[in-house]
C-alpha cells in the first residue's frame, strides 16, 4: 500500500541521514529512525459483484469471524441449488446401481445372469460412484463461493479502512475492507551494516514517539538476512557502509492510539561485541 512504501522510504532516508551525519554504530546504543506499523489484513471481493451491506463502520473494534461487508449472492445460491439438485440425482442414482450390482451378483450365483451383465453392473456402479463424487465436490465448491461472499475479519482488530459503500459493484480482486490486528506494534527501521553482527531477535530496544511521555520499551523483533541496495559482491569495501538491513522493532505495552505510519526513534541496546545487553 502507498503509506507502506511512503514508510519504508522515509526509514531509508533516516538510516542514511544518521551515517551521513557520522552516526558511529560501535559507540553505544544504536539509535535509527522509521515509522510505526501494525498486521494490515486485506478483505478483497472474490469476483465482481454489488455490496449489498456494510455492517461495521471505521474504527470499530472486531472479533474473529465477523462479517463486515457482504457481496449479492443471489447468482451463487442458484449456482448452489443446481449443485444440491445434481447431488440428489448422484445419489440416487448411485443407490439404484449399487442395488442392480446385488442383483446381478445373486443371479450369477445361480447361474442365471452371464459374466457380460456383471461387468456392465459393476461399470455401472463404479460410474455412478464417480458421478457421486463430483456431484459432492461441485456443492462444496458451490458452498465456498456463497461463504466468500461474506467477508469476516480473521483476527480480532480494528476496522481501518472500508473504501466502499453498499450499492456500489466492485471489481473482482478490489480491497473492501483493512483490519488493523490488535498483534502489538512495530517500527520499521533500517540497520546499517556495521552493526548487522549486533543485532538479533530478542535485543532490546526503546522507542520513542512524539506526543508520548517517556520510551516505550521494546525489543527486535527481526532481521532481514539480506541487505537492501546494491548486491554486496559489487560493492567496494568504503561502499559497504551503505549497506542497510530491513529491522523490525516490537513495541510492547503500545498504547491503543497508537496508529500506523507514525514517525518513531528506536534506541537498540546492543553490545559493542556483538552480543545482547540483558
């Protein structure tokens, strides 16, 4: 989404105006600058169809499973009885050959039918049982196109975005509606390469935001294995400072307000010889 890449330029640009401004990586906690983000969760319409209900409005809170909005199904319901009607004629028809199978076989017992008429009842069974089979799959796929048209929130969250209203037909694939997860927070920062060898998942971290009295207590959360910008083989050693690592930092205890795309200053405690302070 545009506030996301808006967001991770402005956590380049940060990394790179704290090395150009002679930021030393071995000289202490490592201080950088980006943007504090949640889980995005994207509700998009399996197939072109009108909104026919809203339910939610921007900023309600969510549990998992709650329909937020719902596409027409009227052309998926007939769709489904077709397929509940075809299932019944499967059915039937697979106990009408099942029970000519047992007919046949009892009078080949008795040397009445021939070994031609048990071969056709048994391809005849075997048939309809195939018949049965697709005439089940065809109702559970007719089924899961009728629930996708009700589109629940997977995860407990905040209803962030709803870019449509009811009445409005919307192109297959569009994003009906964004669920902030209620998962905590995280900055997005950008480690430079001289202090890759610091950081790992757990080290420690304060995060600091404008309009929050005090440092939020935090920790790392990631680190990416691969740097951004130029490839590291085609890069000269006085090049390789350059080269900064995608990070994310977990807030803990992060205030319910707290939304995305916010500017933030993140202290990671890491230890000048490579390992975490406690």
């Amino acid at each position: 989404m545009r506030d996301r890449a808006a967001g991770r330029r402005c956590a380049l640009l940060g990394a790179l105006l704290s090395l150009a401004a002679g930021c030393d990586p071995e000289a202490g906690p490592l201080r950088l600058v980006g943007t504090v983000e949640r889980d995005l969760i994207e509700l998009v319409a399996p197939v072109s169809e009108v909104i026919v209900a809203v339910h939610v409005e921007l900023g309600q809170a969510v549990a998992p499973g709650e329909i937020l909005v719902e596409l027409d199904a009227t052309l998926a319901r007939a769709e489904l009885a077709r397929s509940e009607a075809a299932l019944a004629g499967a059915r039937t028809g697979a106990t009408v050959a099942r029970h000519e199978h047992e007919r046949i076989v009892n009078l080949r017992r008795r040397g009445v039918a021939s070994e031609q008429d048990l071969e056709r009842a048994e391809g005849q069974r075997d048939e309809s049982r195939a018949l049965l089979e697709e005439a089940e799959a065809g109702l559970t796929v007719a089924r899961k196109r009728v629930a996708d048209l009700s589109l629940a929130a997977p995860v407990a969250g905040v209803v962030d975005q709803l870019p449509f209203d009811a009445g409005e037909r919307v192109p297959a694939g569009a994003v009906l509606a964004v669920v902030l997860g209620d998962g905590p927070p995280w900055v997005r920062v950008w480690l430079p390469e001289q202090s890759f060898v610091r950081v790992r998942p757990g080290t420690p971290a304060r995060v600091r935001i404008d309009g929050l009295d005090g440092p939020l207590e935090g920790s790392v959360l990631d680190v990416a294995r691969q740097p951004e910008f130029t490839p590291h083989y085609a890069l000269t050693e006085r090049d390789r400072v350059y080269l900064v690592y995608e990070t994310r930092v977990r807030i803990e205890s992060a205030p319910a307000e707290l939304r995305p795309g916010v500017p933030a200053e993140v202290e990671i405690l890491a230890a000048a010889d490579g390992r975490s302070r406690p």
